[in-house]
C-alpha cells in the first residue's frame, strides 16, 4: 500500500489522514511547524511519527499532501527537494497545481485533492468528509491513485482544469458559506419580532433540511417554492415594505435575491413571462 505524509496538521489534513488510515492507507509521517498540531495528528493514527521538516516526509512517503493553509501551499513545496516519481498534492479549493510548480520541476507528480465540504472541526470533517465529492486536479498516473483515494472514502470524483478552479470554489461559497449569512439574515429578522438568535434557529433548521431534501430529491428548478415562484407580487411588496421600515440593510439582498429567483420558477413552469416581468419591474422598482 502507498505510504503518505503530510506537510500541515491542520484541521484538512487531520481529517484526511485519519480516514485515509481507516482505510488502509499507511500514513508514515507529518511534519508541521506547529509540533503540538503534528502529534496530534500522529496520535490519532496508528503508525504515523512526527517528522523534523518537510523534507524528511518528501523522504519517507510516496505520496504527501500539503495540507498547510493555502497563502503557505507554494512555500512549503519550495522548501523540499523533490525526486523524480514522488507525488504531492494540495487540498486547496481555489489553487491550481501551479502552485506546486517546484515540485513538477523536479520531477515529481503533482495533484489538487479537494474535498467539497465544510470544515468546522476535525471531529465534525471527519464525519463530513466520507460521501462528499472530491475535485481533482492531476494527470496519470496520480489521477487513478487519487480517484482510488475517493472512492476509498466512499466519495464521487470529478476533474477540474487549473482554470476551472477558482469559480469552483466561488459555487462552493455560494452553497456553504453564504448559507450560513442567509441564515444569519433570517434570524436577525426573527430578532424584530423580539425571538432572540438562539430560538429562532432551531425553528429555522427544519424548513432548511426539507428544502435541501427537496433539492436533492426533485431537484432545481422544480423544487422552488414561495411567492416568486408564485408570481405573488402582493406579497413581495408586503415583504418589501416590512424591510424598508424594519430591517433596511435587507432589503438590496433580498431584491437581488428575488432577481436571481425569477428565471428559476420561469423555468420550473408555474409562471408565465409576463408575471416573470411584473415580477421583475416590482423588485427593481421598490
């Protein structure tokens, strides 16, 4: 089996080798320049020390993830002298392989490895991680073996191109991080009706599960609800009208948002253009 290192004990790279372990993969070494960061890691997985630097990793495995944060990604792989048929790889979600430049010339494989999930801790990454999709960025042979890797976590695996990178991770932001300020947005207007952050999520969670089950199970367009995909424009102005008095620094998102709704339910058939146009007049014009 491939031995594999890791440059960075972050909360990515501790994730991966833990379940990369669990499935067979001997992660030999990590090397961070945190001490403490690298043996935990090394205490989570079986067989795994605690290297000097990164060169004694490059020296030890096949296979090393750079698992750094990502502004440090090309400084840490100009740091080791790579040999001919070694592999690293990054995890970053926005970088291209460019970054490992030092590496290909020395003539080593490189690759991108992101796993298309949120990393809030190592306990709740590791939980996350198995299932979720991984964008590679590589050629063969390190392709294959990165895909193994996928699949291994019982993940899917699609292949990007360097220049695909970084909207790809724009649409990950938009998915992830975003969610969490549309949420954010929603219980600070539950706080005008005095229901404090901390009630009003818990309220909230179940209608976000059913309309990610409902994305996920009769997909967009048709999953689209409310009143845009009603052509409700009484009660877009109601809502308009309430946020201009209440909550003015919602009102441009929730405009721009509706903007952005309307080809959606024009496209899942339950309005037709000339309510699509009242529609868009409406929230431009308010």
């Amino acid at each position: 089996m491939l031995e594999i290192g890791f440059i960075g004990a972050g909360t990515v790279g501790t994730a991966l080798a833990v379940l990369l372990s669990r499935k067979g993969y001997r992660v030999a070494a990590v090397y961070s320049r945190s001490r403490a960061s690298a043996a935990r890691l090394a205490g989570k997985v079986s067989g795994c020390r605690v290297a000097a630097s990164g060169q004694e990793v490059a020296d030890n495995a096949g296979l090393v993830f750079i698992t750094t944060p990502d502004g440090a990604i090309g400084t840490a792989a100009s740091q080791v002298a790579w040999r001919p048929g070694n592999s690293v790889v990054h995890c970053s979600g926005a970088d291209s392989t460019a970054i490992l430049e030092p590496a290909r010339r020395a003539g080593a494989h490189v690759g991108g490895f992101h796993p298309l999930q949120t990393f809030a801790s190592v306990e709740r990454a590791v939980e996350n991680i198995p299932g979720s999709t991984f964008a590679i960025e590589a050629e063969e042979p390190l392709l294959s073996t990165l895909r193994d890797m996928a699949a291994a976590l019982g993940g899917r695996s699609i292949r990007l191109k360097a220049e695909d990178k970084v909207l790809y991770h724009a649409s990950a932001v938009f998915a992830s991080n975003y969610l969490v300020t549309l949420v954010k947005m929603a219980t600070d207007l539950w706080q005008t009706f005095s229901i404090p952050t901390d009630q009003a999520i818990p309220a909230l969670i179940p209608l976000i599960r059913g309309t990610l089950h409902n994305i996920e199970t009769i997909g967009i367009p048709d999953c689209l609800t409310g009143p845009i995909a009603r052509g409700d424009t009484g009660t877009i102005d109601k809502h308009l009208e309430a946020l201009r008095d209440k909550a003015p620094q919602l009102l441009f998102p929730y405009k721009e948002l509706g903007l952005q709704t309307i080809p959606i339910a024009v496209a899942k058939g339950r309005i037709t253009r000339e309510q699509a146009k009242a529609l868009e007049i409406d929230l431009k014009a308010n």
